[in-house]
C-alpha cells in the first residue's frame, strides 16, 4: 500500500474522497495532517494503522462533510471549470479509483522543486515537454490526483485525452490528378511533392506495401515514449502497423499506388495526393487503435524539423498529418494543441482531422489556432465530378469553443472540407501479421480527409517554398482558406463572407491553390507625425497598404486601434497588384503611452501574417509656455497645372498656456525659401492662418510651410512644420487662362486713390483670347474684352478706384475663351479688403524726465504721444504716480505725428514710483526711483548758566551748593527737521567719574546741583536721523568759603579755630570710617559682605550720618547725598 508523500509546507491539507455506490455518491472533505512518510521495515504497525484509518474512513462516510484548510486557488478554464486545478474530464475516473494518464501543465518552466515534490508522492515524470511547461506522467494512482493540485506554480492537472483514429476518385476531385472531369489540376504543373517530408502520426505504416516503394526515408515508435529514430527500412526500429489505419491515411497523403492497375490505364490506381513526397512514420498509436503519446510525437517531429535524414535532398519534415483526435472537444488550450502550435512555428504544416462525431466539437489537436482542421465530404454518386459532393454527416462542425482572446476568426474551424467518404487506399498488415499485402481497402471518416489536405500542402510548398510557416505567420493555413471553393452560404457574414460552421473556408481545390493569381494585402507603413507628440498635438497617423500579391485585392477592411479603442475604420476600394492606397487619421492624444495597431481584413488575402502593424507612441505632458503648432497646409486650386498662381494657406494654432506676441510662417520648395509672411499675436488656444502665393511648375512637389521667430520661445519645435504634396500638370494643348496676383497698391483709407492691378495668364501652348470683368461689390468696374494673351504668356491690366470706407470684394472673372480653353475652373480670383475712415489714432510712446529725481526736488515730466491714425485730433492727456495724480493736459496732434507734453513735478516721497501716461485707449507706464536729498548734520549748541545767571557756551566757575542750569535750545537741523532732533547729556568729572543726571540725560534743558568741588565737563549729542553731532561746556566748582564776624585781631584765631574744627571733622569722618571698615571685616568670613545683599547698597553719608540708597552696580560712581548735599565718590 503506498505511503502518501512528505508533509509538504503548510501543514494541513485537504483531500477529498469519493464514494461512490450504484445507489448513491457521497463527497466526503476531511481536514487531516499531510500523509505521513512511512518506513516499510515497520510492516506489522503499519497493517494497524492502516486498518483503523479504513475504519474511520467508512464511519467518516455517513456524516456531512466538514470544512478543511483552503486549498490552492486555479482561476476556472475551458478543462477545469470549477476552479479546482483538476481537469473536470478526470472525475468520473477517479471517482472508480483508475490509474490515470496525465499532463502536469505549469505557468512556467517546471524544475528541480516540482521534480522534488513529485518525489515526495513517489512519482516522476515519464516525459518532460521540450518546448511546453509541460510534464508527462503516466499510470498515477487516483488518491494521488488531488495532492498534484498543490505542485509549486502548478496551472492545471490535465488528463492526457486517449487518441484514436479518425477514417482513386478523390484525388482527382480535389484537382490534384488529372482526370477526364477536370482540365486543369495540380499534377499539370509538374508537382508531386518532390523534396517535401510528411510526417504520418498515426498507428504506424506498414511501408512494405508497394505503394510506399521509395518512400520510408525515416521511423520512430512513440508508443512508449519516442526512443531512437531509425532511416533503414524494415528493421527492427521501423514501426509497423498492425491496425491498418495508419497505412491507409499515408497512402492518401504520399502513395504511388504500385503496380495496381485494375482499370488498364497504364497509370496506378490508387495514388496518391504527393507521390514525389518522403515519409516519416511517427507511431504515436496502438496496434487496437487509441493511445496518448501523440504530444510526444509531436515534439519530436518538431525536434527533427531539420534533421538530414540520409543526404537525399529532402531534409526535415515540412508536414504533419495527424488523423487522430479525442472524443471530446477543446478551446485549443490542451497540451496537445499547443504542441502542434510549436511545430508550426518551428515551419512545420500541421494538419489534424475534425472528428466523426457528427458534432459541435473541435477537437486536439485540430483546435490548436495554427492547425489546419480538416472535416470530410461524401461522394453519393460516386464520380469525380465534385459538384454533387456533401458534406459528410459524421464529420464535426464548427465554431470551436472561444479561447478568450479577441481574435474571432481563431475559433473559425473547421479551416476546409476534404474527400472523406469511401476512400479506397492502401490496407495495412492484418494482425498478427507484420508484413503488408498490397492490397487496398475503403475506409471512411475525417481521418481518410486529413491526409489529402497534408498531400496539397506538400504540392504547395514545392510550388512555392514562401509558403512554410512560421512563429509570426501561417501563410499556408491562409492560401487554403482563401482559395478553398465556398461550399454553403456564410455563416458569421460579419466575421467573413465565406465560412461556414460545416464546410468551413471551403472544399479543397488543388489547381487553386498553386495556380491562380493571389493577392497579398499588406501593412506596409504606420507612421505618427509628429513621432513624438505632446498633449494638444493635432497627430496625423498614415497607414499605408500595398498590395504584393499577383491579384486584385478586393474587398478590403482597414481598423486602426489605439489600445484596444478603436480610432477609425475605411472599407477599402480595390487595390492593383503592386498597389497601394494611404489612409490617415487625425488624432488628439492626452499625455501617456499608446500602442498603435492597423489591422487589414480581406478574405481573398494570400497572407494573413503581414496583414497587422504596431506602432507605439509616448505622448508627452502639454507644455507651460507658448506653443505654437502649424497644423495645415492647404493650396488652392489643389490640382494646378504648370505656371499658375497657388494659393497656400497654413493654419497656425497655440495650444500652449502663453500668449505669442510675434512669429513668422517660411514657405519652401525644391528651391529653398520662396516666402515669409510674419503672423500676429497670438493668444493661448486660438488660432489664425498665413496666406501666400505660389508659381506652379509641371510635377511633383513637395511644399512645406515652417513657423519659426517665435516671441516668447516656442516650448515644442517639434510641431512647427507641416508638409504637402501637391502634382501639377503639365500645360495643356489649349488654351487655359486664369487671372493672378490681384492686389492694391495705396493707402486703404477713405478718399485715397487707389490702384487695382492683376494679370492674366494663358497657362496652355495655343495662343488666344478671353474677356475679363473686374467686379467691385458685385458690380462691374472695368471690362476688357477680347484680351489677347499669347501661350504661356500674361498681360497685366489695372484701373484706378476712389476708396470708400467699409469692407469690399474685388471679382475678376474670365469668359468667352477663344479658341475654347482647358478649363474653366480657375477663371475666378477674387479679394476681400477694408477701407479705414480717415480718423485720428493716437498711442503713448514714450515717458522721460530731465535728471535724477528727488524727493522734494521740482522736475519736469515728458510724455510723447503718437496720432497714428488718418487725421488730426485733440486728446486728453493723464499722468499719474500710481494714486497720485500730476496733472492733465489737452493736446492737439497732426496725422502721423507725435507730440511732446511736458509735466512739472515735485516728488513728495523718496522710494520706487510707477509714472502711468494714458490717452484714450492707449496706456504707457514706466517705473522710476525717487531719490532722498542729501542730509546736512545738525547744529549742536551747548549752554550753561547758574540759574538767574547768563547763558554761557564755555566755561564757568561756581561754588559748590549753587544750581546750574545746562540747555540744547541753540540746536538746529540745517534740513529744516528741527522737531526730529534727538538730545543727549553726559556729565564726568576731572576723573572721569560720571556725574548722576536722575533721568534727565534726554532733555533738551535741564537744572541740576554740584555739591563736591571739582571740574566737570558736559557733553550734549544731537542726533538727526542720519547722523548726529556734539557740544561741550564746563563747569568749575570750588568749595564755599566759612565766613566770621571780624573782632580787632580776631583773623588769626579764627582762621586757627576753623582749621581746629577741620581737623577734628577729618578725625570724626576717619573714626566713623574706620569703625564701618572693622565692622565689615569682622561679619565676612568667607564671602564678600556685599555678596549677601539682595537690593539697593545702604550706606550713611559720612558728612551728615544720614542714609544713602545706591542701585547702580556701576563703580567708581559719584554720588550726592540728598540730606547735606554733599558730594563723593563710591570706588568699591
């Protein structure tokens, strides 16, 4: 009993168990660890376990089904609808406990970690796809199934479908033998097959029949897997055929039908398609029939599509015949399908039988997209006239089931109809035999239809090698369909008007194909201009189809795509052998990426692998400036012959997010730069157009127009030009006269006189006359008749015109053309214009002033003001400075002159101003700078007086105790800004000490009282704004004299007692000082005494004991006392 694989990461896992009765069916999930990894040294444990595991299993049985651990998500495809990773056709299967055969189908190429997790469940591959991610496994347990849906990057557990095989008149009603019915046939133009390979998959060939003499060129028996390939025929290696079915469908496709010659032609009976054609026998079936190796059978005829076989010129396999299929239907999404898809794309023809179900179905591989699907057809009167021939009942029909891709005419199978019914070919060896007879045998179905289409392809491809496909293109598969005679009427008339569910493209026509003239439709051009566009570029997209082929191609269809949103689509006309025809698009883009895509549609198109082109365009982001785009040319007339006038009109558009003030439009030709015409303004979305004129010469030209001088700088030069072809005709035999070059000389205004001129031109090789009208408004000006004008020759006429105001048509026509002329659609030129009123215009053009301005300084102002109009006039005149108005003044100016209109100013600011002129409409500003006069200092003026007494400006001398009074009031601004001054007052002493004001340091004048005799010095500083200057006086105070009453010789004792009591002060002022000075010593022991005083200094005055409060930290500082008056000074 098998173990079960490893845990796999995870953990938990869910399996689910069917059980199935003839009663009922019961769905059982169990929620289980991963099987276990069992050891069989452990047998008798084992045998338990196993046991009680059936047991639970059956009491499991009859209750619901519980909920498991989510198992691994598969998106729902055409095999797997449910979604569970299981090919749904593997239920019924598993559910009886069959071993299966089956495709392990990966999203990428499998490796080392499937390879090691299918190892864990004790399995291995038994073939890994070469070109597919594919893995082939074979006899797998049914309870296994479900844990391959958790392999690593595992797309479907696919059940490898079992194969069987699908079953001298119908060669020759496909057209490809001669026959009395039919003249022309393949086989007329020398074709065989010659140098052409087919390889027969099938049940094997018994290529001893005598049909096959020379054919074998090489065999493999795929049966158990595809081993060594053998080129000796009859050995060991070269399969047999012991069904029959295999022989037979080779003899169709390549047989030369041997000695059999039953009717006595003297040509064989039974050939056939390809008889110059070689074989390879690829067994890919059972002797009883069925199978499932055909996927390995195809990859190695694609392994060996090159192979040199034995030197004899034909070398590899160039066709597939593959008469097997499955009995149920596909979407070509199968393994198998997508095998034979590689082979075509590796140049191998693939060509597999619909089916004998009678059914919807389209089965593998004949579903693949790039396999040619053959159903059959039936013979009822047994002739070879194909015209009474039906499609068979039994053969399967069409459409395939949709793949999920946008192309419909995938799913357009079958692809043709072939004979099917009754066809007498060569029998196999009858088993057990392994050697053939030479006999021949009738076998129906789509299998005997098959192999003749093969046959057709090998005739094909030696008549035109071009033919083989490829990995971008099938041109095989679209020779077939297109030329394949429609047999029903359409049945998807929108997707095609020739196929049908049944017959398909058609029933086969050998001579068709390799003979009748084919169109080839092509997508040769598809271009973007400008190719790298930005948002708002009008793009102009051209496809352009050739049509290569030998035929007309006619009924075409062109789409053109972007993205996957259609932009346009043209039902085209019919198109010559070597023609072409050029479409195009005009189109708007936002910013992003575009994938560009022109698809060509026609039924009757040879190849269908040149019939699409690709283009991708990035669009950039619109850009923030100007951009100005020429987004047409035009000419009229825009068929001229040689020497007439053109007139070229180029139409310019800024899409830009700026206004253009100027540009200008070059116009070229083969010669250079013919014209430049300058444009206006420009504002942002809005266009205009240019207008020039141009002299037409016999031939094709190629006229470009370019916008370039742009003001502001153009953002994106890559629209700036735009091209046009244009062909003219070479003078007629006639005559042919048109009028040119109408146009004004003068002034257009009211009154003036103008002159009218044009010529006209006889742009054929005869002389002659014409009448000509100029029409003013309609109304006849001047008429000429009978003007004679000599071939290729012009007069110039003219005749004069009072302008009027208002808007006007100028009409020059042409009539009674003498002999009759060429043509007379350019026999009209005709010109609209305005006259202007004779009126004043005026425009400010210029502001100036005389010098430098300043503030508070008078000037004067000039304006300069234009009258650009017609006639003299009065206008009023503003000026202002921003808000401030300067004046207004009424002038009179002449036509076409300017005036100078002086204004008188006087800036009242310093600073940047805006001088704004405005007459009328037109307005002028100019920005100028108002300058600050230049600053004088101001005039300091310090004066002392003691109060009572006379101002002084130097010095003066007092004693102590007396009032002095210090005064600024002499200052001065010399700038007349006197109210603006600032003061300063500072007083030291003869030490520089300085001298406490008590707040009064900013006054202009100030009182104060020096009680301390010493010099002191004040100095006062005015300040201005800008700058600021200085006085000083000084004051000398001495001390104040004792005076006593005189008594006889009394002097002298006085002046003794006044020194006695001096001295005993000094010696009460030294006591008390010294006292203070012990007492700070003894209360500091570590710190300073001052260094614990939180606030103001308290201190006594040593001449009157009385209390001092300092605040100033400032010292030295001089201090007065405010009992006594007296003055010293504190140093520490």
């Amino acid at each position: 009993m098998d173990s079960g694989p490893t845990a796999w990461p995870g953990g938990r896992r869910r399996r689910r168990l069917r059980v199935n009765a003839t009663t009922a069916a019961v769905t059982i999930t169990v929620a289980t660890e991963a099987p276990p990894y069992f050891y069989y040294a452990n047998t008798n444990v084992l045998s338990v376990l196993r046991y009680l595991f059936v047991v639970m299993l059956l009491l499991l049985s009859a209750v619901p089904a519980v909920p498991g651990p989510a198992a691994p998500e598969f998106a729902p495809s055409y095999f797997d609808d449910d979604g569970d990773g299981v090919d749904d056709r593997l239920i019924p299967l598993l559910a009886r406990g069959e071993a299966v055969n089956i495709f392990l189908v990966f999203d990428t190429k499998p490796g080392d970690a499937q390879r090691q997790a299918l190892a864990s469940l004790g399995l291995a591959p038994s073939y890994e796809s070469h070109y597919l991610p594919v893995w082939q496994l074979d006899d797998v347990p049914a309870h296994k199934v479900s844990w391959l849906a958790a392999l690593p990057d595992l797309r479907l557990v696919e059940w490898q479908a079992i194969y069987y095989p699908l079953l001298d008149k119908s060669v020759r009603a496909i057209k490809a033998r001669d026959s009395s019915t039919y003249d022309q046939v393949a086989w007329d133009r020398g074709l065989d097959g010659d140098g052409i390979v087919i390889a027969v998959l099938d049940t094997g060939v018994d290529n001893e029949h005598e049909t096959f003499e020379g054919r074998f060129i090489a065999g493999v028996d795929c049966v158990s897997g595809c081993g060594d390939h053998t080129t000796e025929e009859d050995s060991g290696g070269d399969p047999d055929d012991r069904n029959g079915h295999g022989t037979h469908t080779a003899s169709t496709a390549l047989g030369t039908g041997g000695e059999t010659d039953e009717d006595s032609d003297g040509e064989p009976d039974y050939m056939g398609v390809a008889p110059g054609a070689r074989l390879v026998d690829v067994k890919v079936m059972t002797d009883i029939g069925a199978g499932g190796n055909v996927l390995q059978g195809i990859e190695w005829c694609t392994e060996h599509a090159d192979e040199d076989w034995d030197s004899s010129g034909s070398d590899g396999i160039q066709v597939m015949s593959m008469s097997v299929g499955t009995s149920g239907g596909s979407d070509g999404s199968d393994s198998v399908s997508q095998a034979a898809n590689t082979a075509v794309a590796a140049g191998i023809v693939a060509v597999a039988a619909m089916g004998n179900d009678g059914d919807n179905v389209v089965p593998a591989p004949a579903a693949g997209d790039l396999v040619i699907a053959v159903g059959a057809t039936e013979n009822p009167e047994d002739n070879v006239d194909r015209n009474d021939d039906l499609v068979a009942s039994y053969s399967n029909y069409g459409p395939r089931d949709s793949d999920g891709d946008e192309d419909r005419w995938d799913e357009l199978k079958p692809d043709v109809v072939a004979p099917g019914s009754d066809i007498h070919a060569a029998a196999g060896a009858p088993a057990p035999f392994t050697i053939a007879t030479d006999g021949y045998t009738t076998m129906d179905g789509t299998s005997m239809a098959c192999p003749h289409v093969a046959g057709l392809a090998a005739l094909m491809l030696q008549d035109d090698p071009e033919l083989e496909p490829g990995s971008s293109q099938n041109e095989m598969m679209w020779r077939m369909r297109n030329f394949s005679e429609p047999w029903g009427a359409a049945s998807e008339p929108d997707n095609s008007s020739k196929y049908n569910y049944y017959s398909g493209w058609g029933y086969v026509d050998a001579w068709e194909f390799v003979n009748v003239a084919q169109p080839d439709g092509k997508v040769s051009v598809l271009s973007s201009d400008p190719a790298e566009p930005i948002e708002g570029d009008d793009v102009t997209l051209s496809i352009t189809i050739e049509n290569v082929g030998d035929a007309v191609l006619e009924d075409a269809h062109l789409e053109l795509y972007a993205d996957s949103n259609e932009l346009e689509a043209w039902n085209l006309p019919d198109i010559d052998p070597d023609g072409e025809l050029t479409r195009t698009k005009q189109w708007s883009p936002t910013e992003g990426e575009y994938t560009l895509r022109a698809k060509l549609f026609a039924d009757n198109d040879e190849n269908g692998g040149n019939d699409e082109l690709e283009l991708t365009v990035n669009v950039g982001a619109p850009p923030q400036g100007v951009d100005l785009e020429l987004t047409a040319l035009t000419a009229e007339p825009n068929t001229p012959v040689h020497n007439e006038q053109v007139k070229l009109t180029a139409t310019v558009v800024n899409q830009g997010e700026e206004s253009a003030d100027r540009f200008s439009v070059r116009f070229y030709d083969a010669g250079g730069v013919f014209a430049t015409v300058d444009g206006p303004a420009l504002d942002p979305e809005s266009d205009t157009v240019v207008e020039t004129y141009w002299q037409a010469s016999d031939g094709n030209h190629t006229l470009r127009a370019e916008v370039f001088d742009i003001e502001p700088a153009d953002q994106h030069t890559a629209n700036n030009d735009y091209e046009l072809e244009l062909e003219v005709a070479p003078p007629p035999e006639e005559p042919d006269f048109a009028p040119a070059v109408l146009a004004l000389q003068g002034e257009l205004l009211a009154g003036e006189a103008l002159d009218i001129s044009f010529s006209v031109r006889n742009l054929g090789q005869t002389d002659g006359e014409v009448d000509v009208t100029l029409k003013l408004d309609g109304n006849v000006l001047e008429n000429w008749d009978s003007q004679m004008v000599d071939a290729g020759a012009e007069v110039l006429l003219y005749t004069e015109w009072d302008a009027e105001v208002g808007d006007h048509r100028l009409d020059v026509q042409l009539s009674g053309a003498s002999p009759q002329e060429a043509s007379v659609d350019n026999n009209q030129l005709e010109l609209d214009f305005n006259i202007a009123a004779l009126e004043p215009q005026f425009s400010v053009t210029s502001i100036d002033h005389d010098a430098t301005l300043t503030q508070g300084v008078a000037t004067t102002i000039i304006v300069t003001v234009a009258n650009d109009g017609s006639a003299v006039g009065s206008v009023e005149l503003v000026l202002d400075a921003e808000s401030t108005r300067i004046g207004v003044q009424t002038v009179e100016i002449g036509a076409g002159t300017t005036k100078d209109v002086v204004f008188d100013w006087t800036p009242a600011n310093w600073g940047p101003k805006v001088l704004i002129a405005t007459a009328v409409d037109s307005s002028l500003s100019k920005s100028v700078w108002i300058f600050a006069p230049v600053n004088q200092p101001p005039l300091a003026v310090a004066q002392v007086a003691v109060v009572g007494g006379a101002w002084m400006s130097g010095e003066i001398m007092i004693e102590t105790g007396l009032e002095v009074s210090f005064s600024g009031e002499g200052s001065s601004d010399p700038d007349g800004e006197d109210l603006l001054l600032e003061y300063a007052w500072s007083i030291v002493d003869q030490n520089g000490v300085p001298f406490s004001l008590y707040g009064q340091q900013d006054a202009q004048s100030f009182t104060t009282t020096f009680n301390v005799a010493g010099t002191y010095t004040a100095t006062l500083t005015v300040n201005d704004e800008y700058e600021s200057e200085t006085a000083m006086v000084s004051v000398v105070v001495i001390s104040t004299p004792v005076t006593t009453t005189p008594s006889g010789s009394g002097g002298n004792d006085s002046d003794w007692l006044r020194s006695i009591g001096t001295l005993l002060f000094g010696l009460v002022v030294l006591a008390a000082g010294a006292l203070a000075l012990n007492r700070m010593r003894r209360e500091e022991d570590d710190d300073d005494y001052f260094d614990d005083i939180d606030g103001p200094l308290q201190l006594t005055c040593p001449a009157c004991q009385g209390s001092i409060s300092v605040a100033t930290p400032q010292r030295p500082v001089q201090l007065g006392c405010p009992h006594c008056q007296a003055q010293f000074v504190l140093r520490e």
